[in-house]
C-alpha cells in the first residue's frame, strides 16, 4: 500500500511538471499571465460602468473591473466614462433636468450635454444607464442606476465574501484638471474611499490617468498622508497630443516625448508602476487601400490592416521597470483589422505574445478564453 501511494506521489509530480511545462510562459514583465481588465464591465454586452456590468465582467473571469469616475455636484465620485452624461444615461428625456442642458469646453473642446458637476448624487440616481453603440444590445437601456466608486468596492467585497475570488479595482480619474477647476478635485475622494473601505491592498488596485499632475505630485502626497502606497498607471492618448494638465501649464510636452525609453526610465518610472498605450499607437496600421464594402451595405468602408512594423514600447517599458497594459479591445469586425479575418482571439494572442502585462476589453469572456 505504501509502495504504491509513492508511485502515485511520482506519476502525479510528472504529470504537473508536463502540464506546467507545455502552459505558454507569458513575456510579461512578472512572468505571471497577463491581468484581463473588464474596461467599464463587460461593457460589450451590458450599458457600460453599472454594476450589473461589472459583475458580468466578474463572472466572465476579469481579474480586474474598471471603473472611470467623474464627480457629482456633492463631490461623490461616481462611475461614468465622461462628465457629461447625455449619451451614457437618459437624462435628456427626464423633464426636471431640461434646464441643465448646457454647452461648455471640456478639455478646450466644446460640447453640448448634462454635466456630472450640476447634479447631485441624489438627482444622478433617478437616471437610468443607456448602451452607447447602437450595434450593442440595446434590451438593458433604461434599467440600471450609475453606481458610487463606494458601490463598486462593496460588489467587489461581496464576490470577495461568497466566491473567495480577489477581484482587482482599476480606477480612472477623469479630466482631473477640470474637476480642479470646478473645485471637485477627484483625488481626495478617491483615496478617502479607498482607505475608509480597507481596500488598499496594492496588489488589487491600479490607479490611472491620461493626464499626469495628479499620477505624479497629488496622489503619491495623499497616499503617504494615509500611509499607503498604490500603483499608478500612466494613460497615453494618441502620440502627437498632449496631456491636458500639460496644456494648462505650458509643458510642451507631447505623449510621443513621454514614451521614449529615456523618459519612460528617468521620469514615467519614478511615479507609475505601469502605462496603457492605445494599442494601435504601437503595433502599427494603415489604411486597405481602396476602401471597401465588407458589410455588404453599399458603403465602402476603410478598413486597417497591420503593417508589421511593433514599435519597442513594450520593451522599453520593461526595461523601465513598467507594465503595459494596453486599450481597448473588441470583438466586433469593425473594431479589428482585416488580418484578424474577424477573429478577436487572433489579435488577443498576438498581443500576449508581444508581452504585454494585462489589457482592457469590453469582451472579458474572448480575453480570458484567449489566454487559455
Ligand atoms: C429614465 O429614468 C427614469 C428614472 O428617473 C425611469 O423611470 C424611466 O423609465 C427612464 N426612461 C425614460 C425613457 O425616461
Ligand atoms: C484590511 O484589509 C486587509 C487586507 O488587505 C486585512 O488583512 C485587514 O484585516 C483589514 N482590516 C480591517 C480593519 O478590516
């Protein structure tokens, strides 16, 4: 009996070391798999940043849900893409709110909406979230609330308290300068609701921002204030722009200067621990020339095809010490380029492969099937 427990102690260690050695061995910056980031929930199949979308990412298997946060008129933050809130919710048909309706410059661009900053937390709570892209499923509109940042951290929570399963949280300020310029600075909120909440585990928390202010001065000041130290993720937009806090402070600074390897090492290095390119900014594309009718409804469309050309951002990052977490992927055809042959999970691994550390996709459920 002895005897043969033992060779069964053996036969299973060597089938573990097969299994083990026959998994890919991801070029992440860890070694570990890359993290799939349920970009605002599954906001491929539900109106994007409810709870009920960032619990369908949970259950698709996303080791992170990404919330973007915006301030109310109250200075709660509250989870929408944008501050303004007409195309997110269906505040434009509700007939108290008629006379909020305004154009102003966010950013230096102007716009016409309802703005977080003119409601209250109460009035934001009668709206009802809408599905943005009129190709998505449309069956969910006008069901469910714009959750609180407090509301997300306790889902997660409670998956924590019946599943075991350590969801990561992934906030996003945005138009941090704006918020400032209104006096609804995003910061405080955000690391107030965090450490009354105990959920400061650095291990589960990523906290990003296309501008940089705020990433590199503001929140590392209130993070030692509270004794806690998060990692920050330095967002890049298209290379040629600027970040906006760059704009207002007269740093001529573009992205394309922020992700050389030099000033990812020597500046982006010293505050964040990660950056999220577009993913097209560095795994290059052109244009299919001419433009085609691929769908069939008599209008040629110009699609993408990839050039072959990677720039090292990866590699420099690395090198630097950073993970890359790249944005945003989709499963629909009109969001891959025609190489992919309308497959999401061909351009999941290619990206994989390329080494990236985590990625965010409206589609958790293609992400994580693709890692495999
Ligand atoms: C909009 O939101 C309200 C809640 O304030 C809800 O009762 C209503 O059904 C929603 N839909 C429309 C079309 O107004
Ligand atoms: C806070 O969270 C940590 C895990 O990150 C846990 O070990 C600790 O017990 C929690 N503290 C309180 C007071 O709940």
């Amino acid at each position: 009996m002895k005897i043969r427990l033992g060779w069964l102690t053996i036969v299973t260690a060597l089938i573990v070391v097969l299994i083990q050695g026959s998994v890919t061995a991801y070029p992440t910056l860890s070694g570990k798999p890359p993290i799939v980031i349920g970009h605002r929930g599954a906001s491929g199949y539900l109106p994007e940043h409810t709870l009920e979308a960032y619990k369908l990412a949970i259950e698709q298997g996303a080791d992170f849900i990404e919330p973007d946060l915006v301030s109310t008129k109250d200075g709660v933050l509250v989870a929408r893409h944008e501050p303004n809130l007409i195309d997110t919710t269906n505040v434009s048909e509700i007939a108290q709110f008629a006379d909020r309706k305004k154009t102003i410059a966010v950013d230096g661009a102007e716009q016409e909406g309802f703005f977080s900053d003119d409601f209250t937390l109460a009035e934001i709570k009668q709206l009802r979230a809408r599905q943005t892209r009129s190709f998505r499923d449309q069956s969910h509109n006008d069901q469910y609330e714009i959750p609180t940042f407090q509301e997300v951290i306790d889902l997660v929570k409670q998956v924590e308290a019946s599943t075991g399963r350590k969801i990561g949280i992934y906030p996003e300020t945005k138009h941090p300068t704006y918020f400032d310029q209104l006096g609804l600075s995003l910061e405080e909120p955000l690391i107030k609701v965090l450490v009354e909440s105990n959920f400061t585990d650095p291990a589960r928390i990523f906290i990003q921002s296309f501008e940089v202010k705020n990433l590199k001065d503001e929140l590392p000041q209130l993070m030692a204030a509270e004794g806690i130290n998060l990692p920050l993720v330095q967002l890049f937009d298209e290379f040629q722009l600027q970040p906006y806090d760059f704009v207002v402070s007269g740093d001529a600074r573009t992205y394309a200067d922020l992700i050389t390897a030099d000033s990812l090492k020597n500046f982006v290095a010293t505050y964040a621990k990660g950056i999220g390119p577009w993913k097209r900014s560095f795994v290059m594309t052109a244009p299919v020339e001419p433009p085609m009718d691929t769908n069939g409804d008599g209008v040629a469309e110009t699609k993408e095809r990839l050039t072959g050309e990677v720039l090292p951002v990866i590699q420099n990052a690395h090198a630097a010490g950073l993970q890359v977490h790249p944005y945003t992927f989709r499963d629909e055809e009109q969001f891959l380029t025609t190489d992919y042959n309308g497959d999401p999970m061909a351009e999941y691994k290619q990206f994989y492969e390329l080494g990236v550390d985590g990625l965010f996709t409206d589609f958790p459920d293609t992400a994580v099937k693709a890692r495999g």
